[in-house]
C-alpha cells in the first residue's frame, strides 16, 4: 500500500487553504475545538475515495446537514459561496498523485434563454442570464490520477439531486486502489458487526480477543451473532450484548475491527478518547501501534485531549514501540492572523518535551 505524504486543501468548508507536508502512517491532528480538525479528516475522506459521489452529501449527513434542499451543499464550500469550488491534492511515497474538485451543477430554468449553454458557462454569467440565481441540481467530481511514468488521466463522476431522491453516475472508466474508514465522533457505527464477521472468517478472530482482553481480562469470548455482537464473560452464564458492556468498550472494538480488516487501507478517526477512560488511553494506543504495523494501514487521528496526548508519549517510550515513534507524526492546527490556517509538525523529541514540560501544543 502507498502513503500518503502530502496534502492540499482548498476553499473546503472553513479552510480557504490548508497544506500539510511529511504525514507518515499514523498521523495524529491536535487543535482547540473548531479548529478544523474534523473537516480535515472529511477532507481526506474525500480525496481517498473521490470516485464515489455519494461521499459529499455522506459527510454533510453525519454532521447532522440532511439534504433537504440543494442549497445544503453549499456547506461543503469555503465562505458557503458555490462559486469557491473545493479541491483536493495528494502526493503518495510511491510517487503518485490524485487530485479532486466538486463543482456545482446548475439547473436551467424555464426563462433561461435557450441561447445559454449551460454546461459550459460559469456562475457568474449564468446569474445575469437570470433574474435569479440558478438552482443547484447536483455537483461534479473531477478527479485525477497519476502513477509514475504515466500521463495523467481525468474522470467524472455526478451527485445527482431530484429531490427527495439523491442518485449518482459513477465513471466505470475508473478503477479505485485505496479504500477508507472513517470513524465520525458523534456516530454509532453500526459497521463493526460486519467487520468481525469478516475478521473471524479470515480467522483472526483470536488477534481481536486477545486485543480486548487486555482491555478487560473478564472477557471469554466475542461472538458475531445475527442481532449484534456479544461477550463471554467470566461468572455471567449466558452472552452480554455489546451495548450493555459500555461505551469504551464498543469504541475499542469499533477501532480495532476496523484496523485488522481493512487491510491496507486508510482509517480516519476523529475525537479518538470519546467514550474512553483515561485510563484505557495507553493500551488503545499500543494496540493501535501494533494492528499498523500488522495490517498496514494509514491512520488519520484527531484529539483535542491532553491525557490521550501523555499516554501516546508514554506508549512511544516503551522499548517495543520506540521503533515507530519516527512512523508517528503529531501535527497541530491553527489559524493565523496573516496566513490562515496552518499545520504545524512536531518531531517525536519536541512532542515528547511539550509534554514533559505541560507546554500547550493544540494552538
């Protein structure tokens, strides 16, 4: 699988320009709150599967935006202007490269001049042509890709909107290489039955138990049942639903299971210590450090938590994962007075000194 390096943004949501250089295979994003950290990871969520047209209105859903009018898509764009079309830029340590723009498509009205050729003429001009503004009907995803010693190659997939009604033409001319996780703060994903079901048929049912176990040595056994997962656990005689076990524990299984199978491919975590104890915070990220290493992922996390920030520091200090501490990069967004938003890398030793002396690292 190849990494992603580097990263542009522009005109997305409440960045006019973001650009972040040497991610690596965990990267880890810090930042007040509203500091963008999650339109970040949506940012990248797009790039990676930027094929898929669904994705633009999947994300705005999640936040809660459901598309009810067209206009709701406006929330994709910077300053909530139709006329600052988002795009996208990747780089890969295997020198390719995908770039991506989502562009509005415009309806023609009833007294639009029939001279007007709408596909090829830009807001502007199509906003004197009327006496109001044209509606949106959908948007465009332009997207390129580049490998190595190949030409560039663009594609074109649509969000086509009829109200109620949402569908999607696909370019079938493209074949897509990466795939991507994105595992949202405010959502209960209802994914992980699916992925332990898998997990256990690839039979590596018993690399999760042995995960979870050392998040709770009660636990016996974990069984994909039609209704949901449940646990064994020690002095109960019969299973216990995932949803009785707790919160921490279901955010644990939901972040593991999504690592161990999708193999190689990228996960996107946002408020990674939602829902957990502090005192789980350590072992989350050793298990996080091991199943990259085993599955060969790239993982995208954000935090705005300073204990979750000390136990990474203390879980990279450990002999056995002192290796990776070069493979974790921690990077810190702020929006400046001058320059706009900007992405600031810390190298382990800085990161670690930051902690070490209580210095504030999320501005």
């Amino acid at each position: 699988m190849s990494y992603l390096v580097n990263f542009k943004i522009d005109n997305f949501r409440g960045f006019n320009s973001l650009q972040i250089d040497g991610l690596s295979k965990i990267n880890l994003f810090l930042g007040k709150n509203n500091s963008g950290k999650t339109s970040l990871l949506e940012a990248l969520f797009l790039l990676v599967g930027m094929s898929n047209p669904l994705l633009p209105e999947t994300i705005n859903r999640i936040r809660g935006i459901n598309l009810n009018t067209s206009k709701q898509l406006k929330y994709l764009f910077h300053d909530l202007k139709f006329t600052n079309s988002p795009t996208f830029y990747g780089s890969f340590d295997d020198t390719s490269e995908r770039w991506l723009s989502l562009i509005p498509k415009y309806q023609k009205r009833i007294n639009q001049d029939a001279s007007t050729n709408i596909e090829s003429t830009d807001e502007q001009s199509l906003i004197s042509a009327t006496t109001q503004t044209p509606d949106i009907n959908g948007l465009d995803l332009n997207y390129s890709f580049k490998r190595r010693h190949e030409q560039k190659k663009t594609f074109v997939s649509s969000l086509i909107l009829n109200l109620p009604e949402i569908g999607s033409r696909i370019d079938k001319e493209y074949v897509e290489s990466l795939h991507g996780i994105f595992l949202h703060a405010n959502t209960k994903d209802i994914n992980t039955l699916a992925r332990y079901s898998q997990i256990v048929k690839n039979k590596q049912g018993d690399l999760i138990l042995n995960t979870i176990q050392s998040f709770d040595k009660r636990i016996e056994s974990i069984q994909p049942l039609p209704d949901g997962i449940f646990f064994g656990i020690k002095g109960i005689d019969e299973l216990v639903p995932s949803n009785i076990i707790g919160d921490g524990m279901r955010k644990f299984l939901n972040i593991v299971t999504a690592i161990a199978e999708a193999k190689n491919s990228v996960i996107l975590i946002d408020e990674i210590e939602n829902g957990l104890h502090y005192s789980a915070h350590k072992l989350l990220w050793e298990s996080i450090i091991t199943m990259t290493e085993t599955f060969n992922t790239q993982l995208f996390i954000t935090t705005h938590n300073l204990e979750t920030l000390a136990c990474l520091k203390q879980a990279l200090e450990e002999n056995k994962y002192k290796k990776m501490q070069d493979f974790v990069k921690i990077f810190t967004l702020s929006e400046t007075l001058k320059s706009g938003f900007k992405a600031y890398k810390y190298s382990f030793d800085a990161f670690k000194n930051a902690i070490d002396r209580e210095t504030e690292l999320r501005s």
